[in-house]
C-alpha cells in the first residue's frame, strides 16, 4: 500500500511537472525578453536593488504576476506599460524563459541581531502575534513552492520591503488574501529585517 502510494506521488508529480514545462517555450520568451533586460538584467539578474530579481523564479508565477498587472489587479506605472502589448502565450514564454536561468546568489544585511530577530521570525513566525513561519510557504531555503508561493532567496531587500510594505497597506493585492494580514502585523522594523534576512538565503 505504502507503495502505492508513492507510486501514486511519483507520477502526480510526474504529470505536474510536465504541464508547467508545457507551459511556456524558454526560446521563444528570449526573444521577447529584450525589452526587460534594462532593467530586470538579461538573465533576470537585475542589478538595481528597486528592480526585483527573476531569474529562476517559477514559470507560473512569473505569467500570473505579468497577467495582474496587465489586468491592473497588481499596479506598478513602469510593469503596466511593458505588459500592455503581451499575449498571455507571451507571458507563459517569458516565464519559462526567466525560470530556467540561475538566480545569482544575494547577502543577508542589518545587524547579527536583526539577522536573529528575522531568523526566528521566518523559521518559526511568532505566536505572539499570530505570525506564521514565512518558511512554510517560501520553503526553509526561500525557494518557494511553485506555482503559488513565490521565491524570496537572494532577492534585492529593497524589493522584498517594498512588497511587505505594500502587502500592509493594501497597495499589492494580488495574492488571495494571504499575505495581507500577515504583513499587516510586522512592524516596519520587523520588515527592513526580514527583508534584509531572505536577501541572504540560497
Ligand atoms: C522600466 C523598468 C522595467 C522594465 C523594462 C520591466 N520591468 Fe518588470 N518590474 C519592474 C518593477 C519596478 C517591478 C516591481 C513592481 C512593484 O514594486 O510591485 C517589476 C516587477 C516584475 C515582476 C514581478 C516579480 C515578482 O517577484 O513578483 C515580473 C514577473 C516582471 N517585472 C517581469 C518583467 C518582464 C517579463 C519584462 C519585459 C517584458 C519586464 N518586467 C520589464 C520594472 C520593469
Ligand atoms: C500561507 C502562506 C504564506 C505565508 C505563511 C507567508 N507568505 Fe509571503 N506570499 C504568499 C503568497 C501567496 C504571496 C503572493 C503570491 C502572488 O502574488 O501570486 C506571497 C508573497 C510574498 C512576497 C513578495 C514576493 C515577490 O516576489 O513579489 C514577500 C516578500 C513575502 N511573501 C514575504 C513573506 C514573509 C516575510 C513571510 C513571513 C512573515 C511570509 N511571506 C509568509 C504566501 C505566504
């Protein structure tokens, strides 16, 4: 029975991933990823901290963020104007061509404090103030889990504040009502930290 039941996973998994990998053509969204390089970086790997990382980032999530802002559910004036002419074909090439490269490693800021502080937050959350371990949706390394939960390793800390940030005061909405709540009870200083933490993780 045990078994079976792994056979069973096995080939769920199996067929999952094939239809994510069925989802976009890689070759076919680097033809299309001129336009992004000035300022996601040609592989993904922008070097302003204001321009998010997203290199290796799933497929889907990559397509369903591009499909938000098109459909004005996710607002940013500069992501606005770059989406406005995709295809949602183009959007599942642009993920898969974004996913299958290497996100360079970021490093972790602030104080051996903060870095504690934000540790024992994202590893554990805080019963306190009925925060979840970030980890259990962004994985213990910050991979994520595809295709719903997005990765957060190496990401520039400026981003990761901004989108706390915007998560607090209902300005990114996008996300099923998830993180709403949650970024709604950290303090700021407890976002510049966390932030500052997942930088760091690979
Ligand atoms: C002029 C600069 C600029 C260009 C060009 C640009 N982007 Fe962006 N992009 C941004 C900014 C700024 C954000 C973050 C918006 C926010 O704060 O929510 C962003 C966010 C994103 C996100 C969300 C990332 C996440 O982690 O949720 C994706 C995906 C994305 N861009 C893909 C693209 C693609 C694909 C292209 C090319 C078709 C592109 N961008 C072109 C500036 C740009
Ligand atoms: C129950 C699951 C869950 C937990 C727990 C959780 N998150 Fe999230 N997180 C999400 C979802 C869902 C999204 C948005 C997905 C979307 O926009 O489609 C998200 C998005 C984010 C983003 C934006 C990523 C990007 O690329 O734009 C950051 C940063 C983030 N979360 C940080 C955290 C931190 C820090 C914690 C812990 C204090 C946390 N999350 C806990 C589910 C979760």
């Amino acid at each position: 029975m045990k078994k079976l039941i792994s056979l069973v996973a096995f080939l769920a998994l199996a067929v999952v991933g094939q239809t994510l990998q069925a989802a976009g053509n890689a070759a076919a969204g680097k033809a299309k990823s001129a336009v992004c390089a000035g300022c996601h970086g040609p592989d993904g790997n922008s070097a302003a901290p204001n321009f998010p990382k997203i290199a290796g980032m799933d497929g889907a999530y990559i397509a369903k963020q591009l499909e938000d802002f098109k459909k004005g559910v996710r607002k940013d004036p500069m992501m606005a104007g770059m989406v406005a002419g995709l295809s949602r074909a183009d959007m599942d090439n642009l993920g898969a061509y974004f996913a299958s490269q290497k996100r360079n490693p970021g490093k972790a800021g602030g104080s051996a404090e903060n870095i504690k502080t934000a540790e024992k937050l994202y590893r554990g959350g805080s019963s306190a103030m009925s925060i979840p371990a970030c980890m259990g949706c962004h994985g213990p390394a910050g991979a994520g889990i595809p295709a719903r939960y997005p990765a957060v390793s190496g990401q520039h800390a400026a981003y990761s504040q901004k989108q706390l940030n915007d998560f607090k005061s209902g300005a990114r909405s996008n996300d099923g009502g998830v993180m709403g709540p949650i970024a709604a009870r950290l303090s700021d200083a407890d976002i510049k930290a966390v932030s500052e933490y997942m930088a760091g993780l690979h």
